[in-house]
C-alpha cells in the first residue's frame, strides 16, 4: 500500500504545482500586467484552470482514496499519511461535484472582472462593475447548488475558505459578539477623543517602505523567500514553502495604512514559510483555513504591531525617518493615535474596537445576495444603510464604498466572516502565548521576536492544513472559537487608552 500511497503523493505534488503556476499569473496580474492583458490572461487562467480541475478529478485519485482507506485505518490517526488523506478526501469530494465546464467559464469570468473593479473603483463608478458582479452572483449560486442538500445556501461558499463551519455558526458568534463592541464603541464615544492629525501630513513613500522593511525583517520574513511589492488591494501569494510574496499599498497622507498592511502581510507570510517541509506540494501545504491564516496577520498587524511595547523600541526608528513629521509629538501621544477608535469608511484601515462591525456588515449583504434578498444593483444604497446603522457614517461615493474590496471581484463570496474570526482566534492564542511567554512584552521592547515566532511555529505553522480550524485552535486554547477573550483584549486595552 505505500506505493499507492506514494502514486497518491505524486499526483497531487502535479496538482499543487499547476495551482502554484497559477498563482504566480494571478501575482502578476495584481502587480505588473499592464491592463490591456486581461482577456489573454482570463483565457490563460481558463486553460489552466480546466486542465487543474481535471487532474484534481481524476478517477485515479478516488480509486486510490478508496485502497488506501483500509490501510489507514491501521495507522495512527495524527500521522501524515491519515491527514493526509483526510484533507484530500473533503478536497477531491468537493472538486467532483463541480463541472470541469463552469471551473474554466468562472476562472475567465474573475480575470476579466479583476482590471474592470480596478478601473471603476479609480473612477468610483459601481455601474461598470455591476455586469461582472452580477454574473459572479449567479455562478457563486450555481457553485453553492452542486452541494445540495444544504443547511444554508451559503454554507457551500463558507466552507470553502472556512472548513466544517457553518452559516449558523458565525451568525451565533457574531450575534453575541455585536452587542459587545457596540457597547464598547459607545463607552470611547462618551471620552475626549484623541488627536491623529499628525498621521495625516506627507509621509514619503521611500520612508514607509524602507520603516516597514526593517519591522517586518525582525519580525523573521525571509527575504531569501520572499520580496514586496505594490498592488491595488494589499495581498500575500505563495509557490511554494520556498516562495512567499507579499504586497502593500502606500498612501502618502495617511501614514498607518502602509505601515500596518505590511505587518498583516507578513503575518500570513510568515504562516506559510512556517509549514513542515514534510508537506510540500501536497494540500498539507497551506494554512489549516481563512480564519486561522488571519489570526496571523491581525495578531502581528494589532497585538504586536498596535502594543505599547513595540513601539518602544520602534517609535525612535520611525522619527528617525519622518524627523519633521513628527518631531514634538511624544511615544505615547502616537500609541495612543494609532489606536483611535472613530467610525471609519475603509474597512482595512479600521481601528480593533470598529473592524469587525465592517466585516458583519459585508457578511450580512453576501447572505442577502446569496438568498436573492439583496440585489447586485442595489448594492451601494444596501452599503450605505448598513454603514450607517453600524457605524453612523455613509460613504460619499462608492469607491469609499460598496467598491473598496478585491474580494468580490475575485469571486471570494464566504471570505469576510474569516477577517472577524481570525480576530477572535488571535486573542485567544494571545492569552496562551502570554502565560507560555513570560518574557514576550521585555522582548517587543528590545525589538526581539524569536520566541514568538517559534511558538507560532511550533503550535500552529508547521502543522499546515494538518488539523481542521476548530480542531486546532481547541487543541492550543482548550476551546473552540470563542469571542470572549476577544473582547477581553479590547475592554483591556481602550479602557486604558481612553481611561474607563
């Protein structure tokens, strides 16, 4: 049986390296295609797509899945070869219910669809994406209808980036979570707001890329593994354990943005340059869901990078490059500016208290879309009337909008919820890595993050997609996800910002 179970490795080390010719396209894309090489590039992503979907589909596969199941049965149920197995079994059983026809038609369609949302999100013009969304809806529901019977008909386009979790389930976790932060936000409400302005003036580019260089590098991104470079909407792409790309985006007058994208990114990154090297090029070989990956990035993004004693050793750094910027304005009057809690329009430059409200909000109208009680062309007043009962603001335009997001345009309808949940699993790790760590605050402040990064590693990293989301986060904290601790954090933390 080991040599099926090898012929089994070697066809999926095939498919994982179509995937990562793929991804490097779509890296390309994002970054230096020049605009005119959309329709030759969907047609590639069409090809490629077929041929990916028809190996992943093979007959071969599943008659090897259904050999080996036996042999399995007798080994150890944490090992490689059964987790192996496992995660190929839910992959390939998913893959066979979806039409080699429709993989190439959706592939050709998001292609196309990504240089139109840039264009019209440029111009804040939603009607010039409207088309390409609208048909993203209906074959995002065509997608959920080859997984019938379902609870939900979200629940097909949930799972795919957030395995066994359920519509039901994050509507539970985000309805006892809402109340929470709306009390919260309405308590900072009530205090002297903080003074950002400074965060405001012209902050060159060379000087936000070279600051975020130096935080990330310490951080342990290896540049032998990876390199940064700039794209619309601020994304991280891997080829392998051996090649993982990161991207950000710089805004001269709003100095946060670049700096915290780039900490969010690295995040991810440095998940995936953490795998085991046991796992390369097999399904093992990436994060064990959505949720768990942007624990990552938000815990390096926010409990590191937005933490009092990061800025001790950083804030000297950062004035030693914006000298004039900032110059009268003390440490803790810039900790204290970065973590401002206001209302805001742009969901990724959202301060911890209000972040997660952007995300309910966007699960809210996929759900709406989904069930066809939301229609595509109705989706800015839709936006708007949420941002106001959520936030208290509306956007003036659409690029400030329903069109300030990649995701739809990539057809990653069932994505959002995982930001917010990410939120809540990274507080959860938090409160185990600060017991396992006593020394992580006096190391933050010395610019040192080498035990943290080893015990991400060791407990989360270099398992991969080894253990499912809620498996993996029990198995570390004692629980599956839970929004306490979450707001623990940010009762903690805003109380002594803004002093209740």
């Amino acid at each position: 049986m080991q040599e099926k179970f090898d012929q089994l490795v070697q066809l999926l080390n095939e498919t994982y390296n179509l995937n990562a010719a793929m991804a490097v396209l779509g890296w390309d894309q994002q970054t230096y295609m020049p605009p005119g090489g959309a329709e030759d590039r969907g047609e590639q992503f069409a090809t490629l797509a077929n041929i990916l979907h028809q190996k992943v589909t093979a007959p071969v596969i599943g008659e090897l899945l259904q050999q080996l199941t036996p042999w399995a049965a007798n080994l150890d149920p944490d090992s490689y070869e059964v987790r192996l197995l496992k995660v190929t079994k839910r992959q390939y059983e998913r893959e066979v219910r979806v039409p080699g026809e429709w993989v190439s038609e959706y592939a050709r369609l998001t292609t196309n669809a990504h240089p139109v949302w840039e264009s019209a999100r440029k111009e804040s013009d939603f009607s010039k994406f409207k088309p390409y969304l609208q048909k993203i809806v209906e074959m995002r529901r065509q997608y959920a209808d080859f997984f019938k019977p379902y609870d939900h008909v979200y629940d097909p386009l949930l799972d795919e980036f957030e395995p066994g979790m359920k519509t039901a389930d994050v509507q539970a976790i985000f309805n006892q979570l809402r109340p929470q932060q709306v009390e919260l936000i309405h308590t900072i409400a009530q205090r002297p707001q903080i003074d950002n302005e400074f965060m405001k003036l012209s902050y060159p580019e060379q000087g936000q890329w070279d600051f975020g260089v130096d935080v990330i590098t310490r951080f342990g991104y290896d540049w032998n593994r990876g390199r940064q470079d700039k794209a619309a909407h601020p994304f991280t792409t891997n080829f392998g354990i051996g090649d993982v790309r990161i991207t950000t985006r710089f805004l001269e007058n709003l100095l946060p943005s670049a700096m915290f994208s780039t900490m969010h990114e690295a995040g991810h990154a440095l998940y995936e340059m953490g795998i085991s090297k046991e796992f390369e090029r097999t399904p093992l070989a990436t994060g064990a869901s959505l949720a768990i990956h942007e624990s990552q990035s938000r815990m390096w993004e926010n409990f590191v990078g937005r933490s009092l004693p990061f800025w001790k050793f950083f804030y000297p750094k950062l004035q030693a490059i914006f000298p004039s910027q900032l110059n009268g304005v003390d440490m803790v009057a810039f900790y204290k500016a970065i973590n401002k809690v206001e209302p805001s329009l742009i969901r990724v430059e959202a301060d911890e208290a209000t972040y997660n409200l952007h995300v309910m909000l966007r699960l809210e109208l996929e759900i709406g879309l989904m069930e066809g009680s939301i229609q595509v062309e109705n989706l800015p007043q839709e936006w708007n009337q949420r941002m106001m009962d959520y936030l208290g603001i509306t956007p003036p335009n659409d690029a400030l909008g329903v069109l300030q997001d990649v995701h739809w345009s990539g057809g990653a309808i069932g994505y959002f919820s995982t930001y917010a949940l990410g939120n809540l699993v990274a507080a959860q790790l938090w409160e185990v890595i600060k017991q396992d760590l006593p020394r992580l605050e006096p190391d933050m402040e010395q610019g040192k993050f080498d035990d943290l990064l080893a015990w991400l590693r060791e407990n989360i990293h270099r398992h991969g997609a080894k253990y499912e989301p809620q498996e993996l986060v029990e198995k570390i904290t004692g629980s599956k996800i839970d929004p306490q601790p979450y707001v623990r954090y940010l009762r903690e933390k805003f109380g002594t910002i803004y002093s209740f």
